[in-house]
C-alpha cells in the first residue's frame, strides 16, 4: 500500500504543478492531451502497482504479424535449400 501512496503523492503533484499553468495560459488543447496522458499513465501505474492483469499489445501485433513471418521463413527456408 506504501506504493500506492507514494503513485498519489508522485502524480497529484504532477498535476497540481502542471495544470494551473495550463489553465492560466488557456492551454485547453493541451490540458485535454495532458489530462487523457496522465489517466493512461494513472491506471498503468496503479494496475502495476497492485498486481492486477494490464493489457499487452504483443499479443494483437503477433497476431497481424503471423502471415508476414510465416512467409519470410518459408523464403529463407527454400533459400537455405539452394
């Protein structure tokens, strides 16, 4: 739980020192990314942080990926056969 604290203190003073400037300057645009960025950070970090199943985009990757593979092994097998 220790960790989950500190993730707290670490991101609330994130925000407290970035958002007042960007509201100030009327950043709008980038507080929306920099808001969306911290959430995505947020729930990565606090997913880590207690364990719980994040999501792992190898598998989907692997998986668009697979015919290309398939096809250059068959190349270089038929290569290695000349």
């Amino acid at each position: 739980m220790l960790t989950v604290a500190a993730l707290i203190v670490f991101f609330g003073g994130v925000i407290a020192l970035q958002v007042p400037v960007l509201i100030k300057k009327q950043m709008y645009r980038d507080l929306t990314v920099f808001s969306l960025l911290m959430l995505l950070g947020m729930v990565y970090s606090f997913s880590l942080a207690l364990d719980l199943p994040t999501f792992n985009p190898i598998r989907y990757l692997e998986s668009i990926f697979a015919p290309a593979t398939g096809f250059v092994d068959n190349m270089l097998s038929d290569m290695e056969r000349l």
